[in-house]
C-alpha cells in the first residue's frame, strides 16, 4: 500500500489527465494523500462518494 502522491512520483509522463479512484468509502484518506499531484496536474477525478462523513471530508479538501 502506498500513499496516493508516492504511487504517481514515479509516474514518467508529464501530464496526469485522469484519475478513477474506487476506495470504497475510503476517499476521505485517499483524496489528500493525491493534495500534490492533484496540484501539479490538476486532473479530472471520477471519484464515487458514499456516507455523509466521506463525502463531507471531501467536499471540506476541495472547498
């Protein structure tokens, strides 16, 4: 396991277009752990959000 900004430091290409991310339930961990990477290339996520507190943990990351 690996956090999300590691896994994409090794990715070579140099822009980052796209990221599906199906954590289930877990996008309130996932989400910051891609706060570079997200800033660097700034992708579309396609991102699925269950339960009131994920979905207020990721709203309140991108807010």
């Amino acid at each position: 396991m690996k956090n999300g900004d590691a896994l994409f430091s090794e990715f070579k290409a140099d822009k980052l277009d796209f990221i599906k991310c199906d954590v289930e339930g877990f996008e309130q961990y996932v989400i910051p752990s891609l706060e570079s990477t997200i800033s660097a290339h700034l992708p579309v996520l396609q991102i699925e959000l269950s339960g009131d507190e994920n979905r207020k943990k990721v709203c309140e990351f991108f807010g």
